[in-house]
C-alpha cells in the first residue's frame, strides 16, 4: 500500500515519483471531521494506492507552517473537505490560499473541492453556516488578508467538485468511493497512444469488450491469439482505453517476450506492473520471487485490469495462473500470444482469434497510409488493388507499405510491386523489409512506430 504521511514532522521518503511525495493532500477542519470522514476517506484513499498527507495536530498555530505548505506543494493532488466549521479555521484559510496558488503556478497541480453537509454557492458567497463561521474568523485580521479568504473561497466553489447530496444522496461510504475514483481518473491513469484509424478490429474491440463488462465476479482471463503483426496488440490497446477507468487499478505490459529476455527483464516487467497499478508509485524490487509477494499484496485487494502483450512461453504465461486466485473478485486479464501452444492451458476463460483483413477493409486501411483518405486517388486504383492483394489482409504490412508509396511516383509503385510479385506468400516480414528499406531517414523514424502498434 501507499505510505501515507501523518504529520510534517515526519521523515523523508525516498521513494518519490514525477517529483512529488503525496499523490493527495487532504485539507479539512480537524475539530468536525477528523475522526468520521476523514479518517474513512483517509483509508479509501491509502488502499487504492494513493501516497495521502493528512496532519493530524490538534494544536495550529497563527500561520501555516513551513512543513505542511511545503507538503502542498509536493503533492499532486489536494482535496479541500469544506465542512460546516471549514471558514472558521484561520489555519485552513491560510492553507486554502497556499493550494489555490500552488494550482496557478504548477500547471498540473489538481484541486477537488468536496462539499460535505455545505452548499456550493454557500461558500462562494459566504452565506449561511459557512458566512457564519467565517464571521468568526474575521476577528482581529487585516482587511488584505480577509479580502484573499474571500476570494479563495469564491475561486474554489467554482471548481468542479463533489457534494454529498448530489453525487451520493447523503452515503457517506457511496461518497466517499467516488471521491476515491475522480482522484484515479484525474491522476497518471491515461490513455494508450492508438492509431485513431478504426478499420478492421472495431467489432473485435467490441466483443472483447462486451466480455469485460458482463458484470462478472469472476476473476477472466482472455487470450487474444493471432499470427505475428496481425494487430492484436492494436485491439489490445482500444479495449484497453476502453475499460481502464471502470478498475481500480490497471496496467498495460508492451513486448513481454522481448523485455523477459533482457538483463533483469523480469524484474523490470514486475517494477511497471506495480507502479501502474499503485497509480504511478515506484516500488523497488530485487527478485522475481519478492515481486511476487508484492504483486500479490496489490491485486489482492483492488479490481484490476491487466494486459500482457506478446506473451511467448508457458512459464510466462504459467506466472499468471498461479496467483490468479489471489486477484480481487472481478479483475481481469488479456493476455496477447501468436502461441497457438497457450491456448490449451488451465483456467483461461475464453480465447479470440484475431483475423487478417478482408479486402475491403485492406484497400481502406492502405489508402489512408498511402493517400489520406479512404479510397485510392484517380489513377492509383489498379496499383493499390496490386498491393493489397500481396499484402494477404495483414494490416502492419498494409500501413507500412501504405507510408513507403505515400507521395512517389508511379515508377516507385511499379518497382515495389515487381519485388513483391517473387516473395511467396507468407513472408509478410520480407514484404515489409523492401517498403522499409525504401524510405527515406524521416519516413523510417515514421514507420517504425507502426510496427510496434
């Protein structure tokens, strides 16, 4: 879990990431709501993963001490719980301020106003039980320090937050589980780079998808099998972005076969895993068997979704299986292979065969790599037919032979089609090799992120 910070006093912890400390810094009035919601959202927060500061000192001084403004500032998030009492605190209005500069001065600094038994408009305006609590706070300040409260607390009720009687009709428990979901969203959760381009795999997508979402308490686990370059990774990835939000936790390993094979691979596999997972926390590993034991800990205890792409031998894939029990109710994992050996293995739920293109869809995919559009430009259709035909549906070959032709002349199409013509079919590799070895330095650095999609 996420070592959560108690007061500022504490020592430092060396396992930073992205620069900060915390992933939430929680500001609220500690005489209202430190022993009830606060100390549950505490909780809900530390056991998604999330590194929360909470100070728990009940004696505040005058001003904001160095320590917890600097807390602020290392911590990517800050939740502002305006309770009843919140504008009475000088503490917590001092500290609202320092939050709402931090947001203006670091571009990806988030703050969630959560509106706990308070409306909105009562702490833009100042009215009703928050105008009386800030009445108290008023006492014996300058004009210029009173007129800044005023303006955070204007500032604030105008971001986008949460309010107990709307988004949970007063359950706390309810509201307290979607706080905990709008920080995962806003946070390092984001969305794998995919070709915007849906030809071909969008029915794929959506049956796989249909399967993650049934509902389930089942722990599944889908194959997605299929020859090499024939877009599984692709379809992984729109599932993939399709679905992450819906767990508590997800993680996307790219290339497991090359990266198992690397110095240390395995144990670099398990790093990512858990980082991703933990919401961008850094856990240090030395072996596989402690990654193990760690690995366990995490998806014991949150709903996740786990894609491994190109898984190649049983042992990998064995590494799966064996803690599946110990995956909360209702995860799920995709696992990519052109195996056809993993198929036959134990306690995987459901298999998808990826296919090659039809030719409909091999001369559309082709057409927006070599032209820009859908269809082939007057003059190419007898050309592009030649190629998409060599191509045997398979959608690497078409993109990257697609890029290689865009903008040459008809001589360069003729000679790629006479080095295609002499490779027998099924040598799709070679096919791609002569479009590659065609391009020039730029259109290379091009390709070569298509063949990794």
């Amino acid at each position: 879990m996420a070592r959560a910070r108690a007061s500022p006093g504490t020592s430092s912890d060396s396992n930073t990431f992205g620069g900060y400390r915390y992933d939430v810094f929680l500001s609220f009035s500690i005489e209202e709501t430190r022993k009830n919601f606060i100390d549950h959202l505490y909780t809900a927060l530390n056991n998604a993963g999330f590194a929360t500061f909470r100070d728990d000192e009940l004696e505040r001084g005058e001003d904001i001490k160095p320590g917890r403004q600097k807390a602020i500032q290392q911590s990517r998030t800050s939740v502002v719980v305006f309770s009843k009492d919140y504008a009475s605190s000088r503490w917590c209005l001092d500290e609202l301020v320092v939050i709402l500069e931090c947001k203006r001065t670091t571009s990806d600094h988030v703050v969630v106003p959560v509106f706990y038994d308070v409306d909105p408009s009562d702490v833009r305006k100042q009215t009703g039980s928050v105008g009386k609590a800030f009445a108290r706070s008023q006492k014996n300040q300058s004009l210029e320090k009173v007129e800044g409260w005023r303006k955070a607390l204007a500032e604030i009720a105008d971001l986008a937050g949460r309010v107990l009687q709307n988004q949970a009709d007063g359950y706390e428990s309810k509201f307290i589980k979607n706080i905990v979901k709008v920080i995962g969203d806003k946070l390092s959760r984001i969305l794998l780079s995919v070709e915007p381009k849906f030809i071909g795999i969008q029915f794929q997508v959506e049956r796989i998808n249909f399967w993650l979402q049934d509902g389930s308490s089942d722990v599944g686990i889908l194959l997605v099998y299929g020859m090499s370059r024939v877009g599984k990774t692709t379809i992984a990835k729109h599932v993939y972005n399709s679905n992450f939000r819906s767990f508590e936790g997800s993680s996307f390993i790219e290339n497991i076969q090359e990266r198992a094979d690397r110095p240390n691979g395995l144990v670099q596999i398990q790093m990512q895993l858990l980082s991703d997972i933990l919401i961008g926390r850094k856990v240090k590993i030395q072996t596989v068997s402690e990654g193990i034991i760690k690995i366990e800990s995490a998806i014991s205890s949150r709903k996740v979704l786990l894609v491994l792409d190109d898984v190649d031998h049983m042992d990998q894939l064995d590494a799966v299986l064996k803690m599946k029990d110990r995956f909360y109710p209702g995860s799920k994992i995709l696992i990519t292979t052109r195996r056809e050996r993993l198929l036959k293995a134990d306690q995987v739920t459901q298999v998808h065969k990826v296919h090659t293109l039809d030719y409909n869809e091999s001369l559309q995919l082709f057409s927006w790599h070599a032209f820009g559009q859908d269809h082939p430009l007057r003059g190419y259709m007898e050309y592009s037919e030649k190629v998409v035909h060599y191509c045997n549906g398979l959608p690497l070959a078409l993109k990257v032979l697609g890029s290689s032709l865009s903008r040459r002349s008809i001589g360069v199409w003729e000679n790629a089609l006479e080095k295609l013509i002499v490779i027998p079919n099924g040598e799709n590799m070679n096919k791609l090799r002569i479009s590659y070895d065609s391009l020039d330095k730029h259109d290379q650095e091009y390709s070569s992120t298509l063949l990794v999609s």
